[in-house]
C-alpha cells in the first residue's frame, strides 16, 4: 500500500504543478480616499458617496441562489495605510435583529457582517472581519477547510441600529494583516450577512450552487494601487501576578505569591513574513477549561489552544487529511497545547515568494520538577512547515516536528497535499514518518502514517471517502493522536433535500460506514449510522441518528452502537436552547474491560436578559451499567453557569459556578476584563475550589463530608500594552 501511494503522489505532483495560479475572474475597484472616514457606524462621511458598493446579495444558506431576504449594500474603499468597508443592511422588522454588548469573539448567534478578506488572492487562506449590529468584533483565519476563530487582529469597527435596519464601518490597518509587496496589491474578497432569525447567509458574490462551499475559489478580486509596505515593529510586554493558597491540615496555607515580567515582539521582514519572538511568556488562561467528563476514557480529552502566542499563524499548521472522519484518529500533527511551560519561543511564518509559504516555530518547554533528574530542565521543540501553493486552492506541503528531551526525542517528517479535482471535488492526502527513542537503552522505533481523503460537495450532494493507515509505532508528540496500529476506510453520502414549504427549509440524509482493523489483534470493528436532520421555522433543527458498531479493545469485540437524538433552536433574538441525548453499548476501559450501556446528555441554554448580560447554562451527564449485573458502575453530571455583563465593547465582569456531583467539588471563577485592543488588556480574576471534605483531626486525614470546604484558593492580575511603530 505504501508503495502505491508514492507512485500515485508523485503522478498527481506531476500534473499538478504545471498549471498555474488562477485568480477570481471579477475585478472590484475601490474608491482610494485622502480623507478617512470616521469609524462611529454613522455612514454620512463622504468617502461613502463615492466609494464602490454591491448590492446584489444572494443567499447560500439554507439553501443557494435566492435573493435575500432583507436588503444589503456593502462597501469598499482606502487610503494607503487603511482598508475601509461599509455595510447597509436594510430590515423590514427591526425589532427583531439580534444584537448583544457581548466581549469580542462571542457574537455568532446574533445577526452580524463579515468581510472575507484573502490578502493574498491566492486562494489558499483568508481573514474573516465580523462585526454585529452594535460594533462588537469577532475575528478568524480560514485555511484547508478549517476556521480558526482564535485568531485576533487589531481593527476598527462601529455599528449603529436604524429604525430600517442597521449600519456598520470597518478600518483594518494594513498592519494588521499580511499582503504581497508588489503594486497594485490584488486581493479578493466576498462580502457576507448574516440573518439569525432565518438562519440566512447572503453573500457577495454569489456562490455557485454547483462548486458548494469553495469559498476560496469563488471570490471576487480586489485592486489597490499604492498602498503602503511597512517595516513593522511592536513590542508587547506584560506583567503577571499571581497568589496561590491549597489546604493544608484543615487550613489554606499560600503557595505561591509571585509576579512575572514577560516581553514578546514581532517584526516584519517584509509586509508578508513576520517573525515573532518572546522570553519568559505569560500562558496563562483568563478562564479555566469548562469541565469534561474524564472518568473511563480510552484517551485523553482534547483541549483547544487558546494561549495567544500560539495564535497568530496557527492556520499555517492545517494538515491536509487529517480529522477526515468521525473515526480519524489523528486529529492534529500540530497540536501547541503538548508545549506546556515554555521559557523561551520564536516564530516565523508568512510567505517567502507568491506560492511558498513557510512557518517556523520554536519553544524551550521547562520540564515538570519530578522529571528533571532523568531527563534535564528542558525539552526542545522545533517545528517547521511549508506549503507550495498550486492552481485554485490545492497545494502541497511538508511538515517537520520534534520534542527532544535528553536521552529521548521523537521526530515525525512527512508531506500533505490537496488537489481541486473539479469545481466540486478534491482530493487530500498525507504522508508522514516519525522516529522515537524514549531513552539510551531502547533502540530507536519507527512508523508511519498515511491518509487518502476523497470529497465532494454541491447544493445537491456531500460525499467523502477515506483511507487511512497508522502503524502501531508511529508516535507525535506534539500532535494529538487518540490511537494507532489501525487500518480504516470510510464513507459518507450525505443527500440535501429542499422542500417546497414554508416550514422545512431542509433535509439532510446521512449514511455513514467504517470498517477498521485493529492491527494488534488483527481483528476487525465497524462503525454505521444513518441520520436525518431537518432545519425549519427558519432557526429550527433537528437530528436522529442510528448506530450500530463494535470496537477492538484489549483484543475483545464489544458492541458500541446505539441512537441519539438532537434538538436546537433560538426561540427568539434573546433565548436559545441546544439538546442532546445518546443512549448506547458501551465498553468499560480497564485492563479487564467489560460491556455495558451508557447514557449521555448535553443541554446548553443562552438567555441574554438584555443586550449587555448574558446568562450562558449548559449540563453534561454521562452514566455507565455493568451488563452482567445491571449495576451502575458511575454516574457523572456537570452543571456549569457562566454570567457575563459587558459594560461596553472594552470591559466586561463576569462569573462562573460550576458543580461536578461525580468529583464532589464547586468551582467558582470571578473576573473583571478590559481589552482596548488585542495585546493591550487589564485582567483581574480570583477563584476558588470547593470540596465536600473535611479535615479529621483524630485520624489526622481527610474524610467525606456533606458540607463544602474550600480547598483552593487563586488570585491573579495581568497587564500587557501593545506599542507599535
């Protein structure tokens, strides 16, 4: 089989890279101003009068090619330091635009624009410009097919509601974002609205029912002359304090009381290729993780990146075929969060001519105290990625990664790739080795991974086809891989269906079939579900979905399939609700496994009591029986509530309980934020952890109580202030 990918790769290398970049085949002109306009959401600057505008929205969701429900007029325009844009989104029932003071990032249920800027127009990757009726932000970067809303850049926005509807202005700094250093500077771009109440995407231009969601190769081009080509500079340095208290013999005791002063900078070589720096990092979170259940898992919890020195770039590391299908196992080669308490990073990305793109990151990780007389202060952990852009979206890639520790390291270098076979369908695939040696005696172990991903998508039809194979040694540290020794090949079919009704906007039907073998035991699982989701009263949905599935582990066969159903809908521009409920066969994870059933239940309600407070309540529930007994082995809820009142668009206070009746604890979180921009921020959070223990005296040890003791205790203050030249 290996053999046979080679040969195949290097044929559709081949083909490939004999065509060349292909660019939108529509050119906007925008208005280039002397005079900028003022961002306060009010369109009456002049610059407006003469700026280029669109006006012919269609949607693309719930269904392609219907004009929009409401009327929009976007606009384009700039100076040569600034892009400028403009929306005017007409509504014919005004009161029920959906619109929250809400901290940044937090705005996608409510009604919003966005501008979908690819700088490059190279159509490999673009930045996503959100802004809500009232001005607040939201920001992404969207490559190889994934969007990452982690990302956060330094832009202007105000909006304003009309008793017609709503306007809004944006100006992004071309600081702010990456772009060729040629002149004019052709970018692309396709302008979008959002109508919460219709669930309605519009766009412009319009999306081409038969190429689906290609967004990157169905925008329209931008040409701007003489913009300005920076040498950017900024420091960002931050200061970090922090008190720690844990129980001891009955009494909290403080364990730590520290402050921190850490520096990061970024320069750009050029205005396409950045390099970025930092000594001593604060990491910190200014929330804690909302609770999982982790008891009886077969690997660990995945976790997402939210550190911000990781952010910037991260795009750069999507891996083609990877996270393919619901069984994939590898979901990331590339995964920040293995770095844990760095001293020390620095990293390079952007491009290095008009088709390559480079990346290039570095971090000194402190090693936990116990591990230290093993294995030194430090592991190393340099990753390297490149990425040769080819016609269309597809391109071709490699990657690099290692963690060396003394005595140890694994290493994993490989090639990833994604060809547009057709306006509807592409092919990705991967390639990767990894080399491990986890101390002096043992010999070092190789293996490998390989992936095959098929996919077409039309307003019609979605299906995908993958193969995947990961050796039983294969090993990525800084990735995030729940299992290897498989061999898997996959398929869905996913029909679209459009009634002529009023009611059901849409039906998707889903089959889904995959056979694995499990390598260590040679033997054989399947996983098979079909399902049917409606989407309808416009916000409406809901799904059911079949299973029925065995899975390999400690080389046994146990039954895994099941059903589930789920519900979800925003009643109104104020309340939404999400539901789910899952009951299945189940394995019980142990050296000595054994069959049973499980129930789990997911419910999230959002209630924003008025525009500026949100109330944001979700429970999680999973259960376990014993087959041979009938007896409940675990019962696991969580019930978290998180309040936020956002004062304005800059500071907000918000607090959080959270309750683990299995752990027996009560989390409380409190904190007080103001984020000018992002990198110029005051933090200010304390909290505790609560347990239902209590000291005994006489035994001179812990015993369960009913009552809460406080067990934890935190307080911090950060301070960071981005300069730039």
């Amino acid at each position: 089989m290996k053999n046979v990918f080679y040969d195949n790769l290097y044929v559709f290398i081949f083909l490939f890279t004999s065509f060349q970049l292909t660019t939108a085949e529509e050119k906007l002109n925008p208005f280039k101003t002397d005079i900028p306009p003022i961002i306060d959401g009010n369109l009456n600057d002049q610059v407006w009068k003469g700026a280029l505008n669109v006006s012919d929205f269609k949607t693309f969701a719930p269904d392609f090619g219907k004009n929009g429900t409401e009327k929009t007029i976007a606009y384009a325009a700039y100076d040569s330091e600034n892009l400028y844009f403009a929306f005017l989104c007409f509504d014919k029932e005004p009161g029920k635009i959906k619109s929250s003071v809400s901290s940044r990032d937090n705005i996608r249920p409510d009604d919003w624009v966005c501008i979908n800027l690819d700088s490059f127009n190279d159509q490999q990757s673009l930045y996503a410009f959100y802004v809500n009726p009232l001005g607040i932000q939201m920001d992404s970067r969207f490559a190889s097919g994934r969007e990452d809303i982690s990302a956060d850049f330094v832009w202007y926005s105000a909006g304003q509601k009309l008793s017609d509807g709503y306007s809004v202005e944006i100006s992004i700094p071309l600081k702010s974002i990456r772009y060729s250093e040629r002149n004019p500077v052709t970018m692309s771009i396709y302008f979008e609205r959002y109508i919460s109440r219709f669930s309605e995407h519009d766009s412009y231009p319009e999306l081409d029912p038969a190429k689906g969601f290609a967004f990157l190769t169905q925008m329209a081009s931008l040409v701007y002359y003489d913009l300005k080509h920076y040498t950017l500079f900024e420091l960002l340095p931050a200061f970090t304090y922090s008190q720690k208290y844990n129980l001891s013999s009955g009494k909290l005791e403080k364990n730590e009381n520290q402050g921190e002063i850490s520096l990061t900078t970024k320069y750009g070589i050029t205005s396409d290729l950045i390099l970025d720096g930092t000594y001593n990092p604060d990491f910190s979170q200014i929330e804690a993780d909302a609770g999982q259940v982790d008891v009886n898992l077969r690997y660990q919890l995945y976790f997402p990146e939210k550190r911000t020195f990781f952010l910037e770039g991260n795009e750069i590391y999507n891996i083609a075929a990877t996270r393919s299908s619901e069984i994939d196992p590898l979901l990331s080669l590339v995964h920040t969060r293995t770095i844990i308490n760095p001293l020390t990073g620095i990293k390079l990305s952007g491009k290095v001519s008009s088709n390559n793109t480079i990346a290039f990151m570095f971090a000194m990780d402190r090693l936990p105290s116990d591990k230290t007389a093993l294995s030194g202060d430090y592991s190393y952990v340099p990753i390297l990625r490149y990425k040769h852009s080819l016609s269309d979206d597809s391109y071709i890639g490699g990657v690099f990664t290692d963690r060396e520790i003394k005595n140890s390291y694994n290493r994993v270098i490989g090639i990833d790739g994604m060809l547009r076979l057709t306006d509807a369908s592409t092919l990705e695939w991967n390639a990767f080795y990894s080399s491990s040696k986890s101390n002096l005696l043992q010999e070092i172990q190789g293996g490998q991974a390989l992936g095959l991903v098929y996919n077409y998508d039309s307003r019609n039809l979605y299906y995908s086809f993958t193969g995947k194979e990961i050796s039983e040694n294969f090993n990525a540290e800084t990735g995030y891989l729940t299992r290897t020794g498989i061999f898997a090949l996959t398929g869905l079919v996913r029909p679209k269906i459009y009634p002529n009704s009023s009611f059901i906007q849409k039906i998707d039907l889903e089959t889904f079939s995959a056979q694995t073998q499990d390598k260590p035991s040679n033997m054989w699982e399947s996983y098979n579900y079909v399902s049917a989701q409606a989407f309808f009263l416009g916000t409406w949905n809901f799904r059911l979905k079949y299973s029925y599935a065995t899975e390999i582990y400690n080389r046994e066969r146990f039954n895994t399939g099941g059903f589930q159903v789920s519900f979800g809908s925003q009643f109104t521009n104020r309340v939404s609700v999400y539901l789910s409920y899952k009951k299945s066969n189940s394995i019980y994870y142990s050296s000595t496994p054994y069959q049973g059933k499980s129930n789990r239940i997911s419910a999230i309600m959002v209630y924003n009591l008025s525009e500026n407070l949100e109330s944001y309540s979700t429970f999680t529930f999973s259960d376990f029986y014993r087959d041979s007994d009938s007896q409940l082995i675990y019962e696991y809820p969580i019930f978290r509530e998180r309040l936020t009142y956002q004062l304005n668009k800059y500071l907000f206070f918000r607090g959080i309980l959270e309750y683990n009746k299995y752990k027996r604890q009560l989390i409380t979180d409190f904190l007080i934020s103001f984020t000018y921009i992002p990198g110029t921020v005051i933090h200010l959070g304390y909290g505790s952890l609560y347990q239902k223990t209590e000291w005994d005296e006489f035994q001179n040890r812990y015993v369960d109580s009913n009552n809460f003791l406080e067990t934890q205790r935190g307080f911090f203050f950060k301070m960071s202030y981005l300069w730039r030249n």
